[in-house]
C-alpha cells in the first residue's frame, strides 16, 4: 500500500468515530482529495426521521463544493464503514457521486482491517441517470 493510503486509512479510522449514528451504529466515513494534496472530509449523520439523514460520501463531496472546487480538481475519494467487508456507497450516493466526480475518478474503499480494494465512479452506476435524460 502507498504511503498516502496507509495515512488516508489511518485517518478514516479516526474519523469514523465522528459518525452521528445513534440508530443504525453504522458508521462511516469519506475523504475526497482534491487538487493541491488537501482533503475534505465527510462522516454519515442520522436522524430519528431516516430520510433525513445524510452519507458520508454526500457530506464530503457537498463541502468540496461549498469550498469552491469543482469535479475536475476532485482526485479520489477514500471510504470505510463498519462492515466486515468493504463498505460501497448506496443508491443514492452513487447516483450523487456520478453527478458530481469525473468518471474516471478512482473511489479507494477500506475494510477495518486495512485491505483496500480500487474502482472507478464509473464502476459504481453503469446506466446512471444523467442531467442529458431530462431532456
């Protein structure tokens, strides 16, 4: 494993704990690098009303908005849950994901235990819906 993802592991770890999931206990955790070697970081928040809870992945790739950067200076994006096995985004992060990351962008997700596994955001959502089927 690089050097970076050993210390991207390391610290999606240590962010994981900031999870709120009071009802699930499911926790997880997502950092996006962006250009420049700076990371964004985003953990899930419940809520007694489900839907009105949000993803870590949704949490990040919000503030990497809100900070001004756009899909093409998105690097990666790292994740890890409290699965034994490795945690992949849901429907609906993967359909936010594919609006708002390049295709080609690699997604690193974690198991607890370090073992890591690369795909692409194109991976996550093969027929995606797309601003283009609006029309």
């Amino acid at each position: 494993m690089a050097i970076i993802e050993n210390e991207i592991f390391k610290r999606l770890k240590k962010l994981k704990q900031n999870s709120y999931a009071p009802y699930s206990k499911f926790q997880v955790a997502a950092i996006v690098e962006v250009e420049g070697n700076k990371l964004i970081y985003g953990v899930n928040v419940e809520n007694a009303s489900y839907p009105v809870g949000i993803c870590a992945e949704r949490t990040a790739l919000s503030q990497v908005y809100s900070q001004g950067y756009k899909k093409n200076k998105i690097v990666r994006m790292y994740l890890i849950g409290s699965s034994i096995d490795f945690t992949f985004p849901c429907g609906m992060c993967r359909q936010f994901i594919n609006e708002t990351m390049n295709p080609e962008i690699q997604i690193i997700l974690f198991k607890d235990n370090g073992d890591y596994k690369e795909i692409k955001v194109s991976d996550l959502l093969p027929w995606a819906f797309k601003g283009e089927d609006l029309i």
